[in-house]
C-alpha cells in the first residue's frame, strides 16, 4: 500500500485582522443589529431607524478599522461640533467603501434632501465636512473641560464619561461607550432631567447653513416624535449599534449646541 501523501496545508495567519476581516465580521453584527432592533415605530418610521442603523454601522466600521491599523489609535479631529470632521478623516472613510450619503440620517429627510446634505458635506472642503452624525474624535472643541472624558483617543475604553454636574456609573468598556451617534441636539439647554429636556426646542437649530434657494435652513435632531427626539441609534467602541430611547439620553457637549447621547 502506498503511503497517503502529506497535505501541503498553509499555516494560520496570526498577525491580527485584516480590513476584509473585519469587513465582514462587522457587516454580519450590522445585518443582526438591524433585524434585532425593536418596534420603534411603524412602516416608514422603522424602516428608517434600520436605515441609520446600517449607517451608523459603516461609519463606526470605518473608524474600527482606522484603529486597527494605526495601534489601536482613533484620528484626531480638529474640529467644532462633534459633527464636523477634517477632510483627511473623511476622506480614510469614505476610501473604506462608505458613500458619503450614508454619513447622513435618514431621519432628517423632512427638511434636508440629498442635495441639501451634499452642500453640508462640501460646506468647507478645505477645513472640515459637515456629517450628519456625532463623532466622539479627540479633538473637537465641544469637549472642552470635564467633557473631554466623552471623545476617544483610542479603540480601548478611556475614563468614565460624563454629563452635566456628573460622571456616569456605567462601566467604562468599548461595548458602553459612544464612538458615533444620532445627532440629538439643542440650543436651549443642557439638562439631564427628562421632564426639563421635553421643553426644550429640538427642532430648530441655527447652524448658519443656506440651502440651495439662499434660505437659511435650521438643523433638527433626527427620529423626532412630534417636537422631541424619540431616541437615537448609538456606534459603540466595540463596534456594535444600538438604540437609546430619548428618555435615556444625557447631555455630552459643553457648548450650545448641546448634543445628547
């Protein structure tokens, strides 16, 4: 009898994930946060809360992937709102297969189009792009003083976030901390207390931005439920999304327009 030859089988490959890897990894936990989200709403409403979901999963993916191939390290982002983001960033994202219609809510279609959100992305090519999401990059000006504990420096959890006049008690893992966000925002306050925040106009914000007609066009948080936010989908550090009811929410910058997560 002649003896079997020996298969030629390749060696396991442990020098870490690939950006295919976590490609498909990522897009596997973003179809199975999509399917597990809860009834939110109904028809068309759900249908866009999955939307921002897929988003948001490709947005955080792209910034996943960013740490993965720098040590671990998040960008830095010069910039003001934690909306705004350096051309360079953007440019790293969109270079991972995200379109940069997908850095934008659905859920504020009933005021801005696709047109409108295109002159937000090239608002100001050269210095920053207007998203439509919040970022948690190190580096944004609304994170000034003790709210700097809520940007990101790098993939691995930092110190314990915080809100107004608090730190939260919630364990400090990439699994419960924001990397990106639905754009809750505000600029009539910055309380904690559910009560306070139902009175506050999150529906008009100033921005500054003209639309294509040369109105003045305000921002407005996205998913609202009549004059406020019914929550917002939230991009973990570990890479997963998840919904968080308005209720939930806290405040996150330390400036007007307050962002709430």
């Amino acid at each position: 009898m002649k003896t079997a030859e020996k298969l030629n089988c390749p060696q396991p490959d442990d020098s870490g994930f690939t950006r295919v890897d976590l490609l498909a990894l990522l897009a596997a936990v973003a179809l199975l946060a999509v399917m597990a989200l809860p009834s939110l709403g109904r028809g068309a409403g759900k249908t866009i809360i999955a939307q921002c979901a897929a988003n948001l999963q490709q947005y955080d993916l792209a910034l996943q992937i960013y740490g993965n191939e720098n040590q671990d390290n998040l960008p830095y982002n010069d910039s003001g709102w934690p909306w705004d983001m350096v051309p360079a960033v953007v440019s790293f994202i969109t270079n991972t297969g995200v379109k940069w219609n997908e850095l934008y809510c659905p859920g504020t279609s009933s005021r801005f189009t696709e047109q409108d959100n295109l002159r937000l992305f090239n608002y100001d090519p050269s210095s920053f792009r207007v998203l439509g999401y919040a970022g948690t990059l190190y580096g944004s000006a609304s994170f000034a003083g003790p709210f700097a504990t809520n940007m990101n420096i790098t993939l691995t959890a930092q110190r314990a976030p915080t809100y107004f006049g608090a730190t939260q008690p919630f364990p400090v893992k990439p699994a419960s901390r924001a990397l990106v966000a639905d754009a809750n925002l505000n600029n009539s306050g910055s309380s904690s207390i559910y009560a306070v925040m139902l009175t506050y106009n999150w529906v008009n914000i100033d921005g500054g931005y003209v639309n294509a007609y040369g109105q003045e066009q305000d921002h407005l948080s996205p998913h609202l439920n009549g004059t406020v936010p019914l929550g917002g989908n939230i991009g973990m550090l570990d890479g997963h999304v998840e919904w968080r009811n308005f209720k939930a929410m806290l405040p996150r910058t330390s400036s007007s327009p307050y962002f709430y997560w």
